[in-house]
C-alpha cells in the first residue's frame, strides 16, 4: 500500500483539526477520535505506565470492554521501555486487531503509548505506520505548542502592554539546537526593538533517519502574536511530513497545501528547507520563496544557486528539489529578510554586505559567525524594524571518520 492523496489529505486535515486545540485535556480524547474519523480505525487507546509500572487506558474507543486490554500491557510496555513503534496480531475482545503501537512524548516524558488497532486479518502496511507515525509527531508538536503558548502568556503577564506579548510568545517559540554528530551549528535571534514590530521568523533543525539531519528557516508575513504564532505550526507541519518523506520539495508542497485550506485569510511564508547526510555532505534543498542562504566552500563564499518556489500559503505550485555536497569544513549561512532589508538612512543592508561581512567571519566557529553577521547588521542600521534571525551550519568529520 503507498501513501496515496486519500491518505495525505487525512494527514492534512488531522493537523488542522489538532491546531484548533487549545487544552491539553482534551487532546487525548479529541486524537482518539480523530483517527476513528479520519483512518477508520476500528480500535484506539491511550495506555498510560503509572509510577507503580502497571499500564491504565487513559482513553479508548470504542469503550473498553471490562480489562480487555490488558493482552496489549507487555507490548506497550516494551514500546515504552525502547521508545520504537510496533505492529502485532492481537485477540482482543470482539475479534482479532491488527494494531500499531506508538510512544507519545509530552514535557520530555515517554509515558504514553498510542494504539491504533484495525480488524483485518492482514498486517498492516508499512505506508499506514509511517502515516501513523506522522499524526504521533502533529500529536506531540500540539502537545509542545500548547506548553510554549503557556509559558509565553506567562511571560507576558510580566509586562504593563499587551503589545509585548508577541516578543515573549516568539522567543518562547525557539526550539533549542540538538546536538548532531558532524555538524556544528550557531543560531542567533535578535527580535526587533519595537514589540510591536515583532513578526514571525523561526528556524528548526531535527534528526530524521541515520545521518540526516533536516534545517528550516523561514519567515511569516505580517507582525504580532499572529505572525509569532504561525510559526509553531508551520514548523510542526514541517516535521510530521518529514517522517513520510525527506524530499524538502515533498514536504514544502504538503505544508503550502495544508495553509491554503487554512479558512483564515491567507497567510503568506517564506521558507528554506534542507535536508543534510552528515556522513557524505550530500544535501538536498527547496526554496519556498526564502532568501538565498551563503555557501563557504572551496571557492569562497556565495549565494546557493537555486529556484525559487512561491511563499508557502500562497498558490497551489510544486516545489522543486535541488543538490549539492558539502566538505568537511564548508558550511552554510541561513538567514531571514530582517538582515538584508536592514536601513540606514534608506539604503539596504544588502546582499553585497552579507557576503563580505560572511566572507570575514568564516573562519570564525558557526556560533561567533552568527553573532558576528548580527553585529554587523546593527553596526549598520542602529536599530531594527524587523526580526533578524542568523543560522550558521558548518560540516565536521564524523568520530572515527
């Protein structure tokens, strides 16, 4: 079975519906009935591990009949002990299941484990585990958005103007850097100096399989709690379809998709997606109408050649997948408009600016180069009127390489 448009779209409208959640309560229940609606599963539980070891549903659907769940304890006890997905043949009260166990992480915990059974004699497919993977992920960002979203209110209370709350809700909104072997990363975010002026740009960078390592940068059109707010789910999304394909265009293509059936006004984003292999320097690239990141390489540092994609959010388009290979030592400069449209007495920043200010810090650490290029920017204009948001990459030798 291939993952088909059918399926996609239920991918699709399982992310728009979790985005509308604002409770954590109730993300249980609503996940549950969610992939009865939108999978025709016949068969899902939330089992929780107490702090006694035994396993409990948390939630199930159709209602659990007296304890016969409890055939699925010692496998979602392993699931939880090696954090993998697994797929067996269970005799369950009403008929044999085929079901999918997932682990749920929520506040760096792996409690909970998800089961998504189907009555069939068949197993089930690899395509639908990898979907059933992807909806795990959009479950876990709903669970992450909503913390983040928390804790920027609380942060906001702190202040006398509600203006404010844009910057807190955006710098609650980064997502800390992972460590990831062959690959040294630097990231600065400097918001700009008038709160309400605040917009939408973000950056991510996560693990996908072996030595892949996927980074996103990109930014929202408009300012505010809005603008700030976009960015969380446009990154999820980002994710959840990185688990079904590593294609940057694929994922790009789902996620303009996903924001035209937003019943909001359109809401315009630029974005760069690349997906890196640590181990041979091969990467892969879109360009979802972003600036151009800078290539240090051989022979000096340049704009990466590329075509541009349209703003995500804002026509049905395909995106096109691009390559190239990195060297131990070459590295990437991503960042956001908020440096090149910087002003100084109406005179932009600029691109022939980034590339010498990039060019004189490549020797630098990826962190100092990021810090650098921002130092740059506000020797230059004084004070900002966008968001400015640097993301140095530079390749290194894997241990034991």
């Amino acid at each position: 079975m291939g993952v088909g448009d059918d399926t996609l779209a239920a991918v699709l409208r399982t992310a728009q519906y979790l985005a509308l959640l604002r409770d954590d309560g109730d993300i249980w229940r609503e996940l549950g009935q969610v992939l009865v609606r939108f999978f025709s599963a016949d068969l899902v539980a939330l089992l929780e591990r107490r702090a006694d070891g035994t396993v409990a549903a948390r939630y199930a659907t159709p209602a659990k009949p007296g304890d016969g769940l409890a055939a699925l304890d010692q496998l979602v006890a392993q699931v939880l002990d090696s954090g993998f997905l697994a797929s067996e043949r269970v005799a369950l009260p009403g008929g044999e299941y085929a079901v999918a166990v997932l682990p749920l992480s929520a506040e760096d915990r792996t409690t909970t484990a998800l089961v998504v059974g189907h009555l069939t004699h068949e197993t089930l497919p690899q395509a639908l585990l990898d979907v059933y993977l992807a909806v795990a992920g959009l479950f876990e960002s709903t669970i992450a958005r909503l913390v983040s979203e928390r804790a920027a209110i609380e942060n906001a209370r702190r202040f006398e103007e509600q203006r404010r709350i844009a910057t807190a809700l955006q710098e609650n909104l980064v997502s800390p850097m992972p460590r990831v072997e062959g690959l040294a990363v630097g990231l600065v975010v400097q918001p700009a100096y008038a709160p309400e002026l605040v917009g939408g740009d973000f950056s991510d960078v996560f693990l996908l399989e072996g030595s892949l390592v996927a980074v996103v940068i990109g930014d929202v059109a408009g300012k505010g709690i809005r603008a700030a707010g976009l960015t969380e789910r446009v990154r999820s999304v980002v994710r959840a379809f990185a688990t079904i394909d590593s294609s940057p265009a694929f994922i790009l293509r789902k996620t303009n998709q996903l924001l035209l059936r937003r019943e909001t006004p359109r809401e315009f984003v630029t974005a760069f997606l690349l997906v890196l292999d640590t181990r041979t320097g091969r990467a892969t690239y879109s360009s979802a109408g972003h600036p151009p990141p800078v290539v240090c390489d051989a022979a000096g540092c340049h704009p990466l050649a590329m075509s541009f994609g349209v703003p995500l959010g804002s026509f049905d388009r395909d995106y096109v997948d691009a390559h190239m290979t990195l060297a131990p030592g070459h590295g990437l400069v991503l960042y956001t408009d908020g440096v090149i449209e910087a002003r100084r007495a109406g005179e932009l920043f600029g691109e022939d600016r980034l590339l010498a200010a990039v060019s004189s810090l490549r020797d630098d650490g990826p962190q100092e180069l990021a810090e650098g290029l921002r130092e740059a920017v506000i020797a230059f204009a004084g004070r900002l009127n966008d968001d400015l948001e640097v993301l140095a990459l530079r390749l290194t030798p894997h241990d034991g390489a």
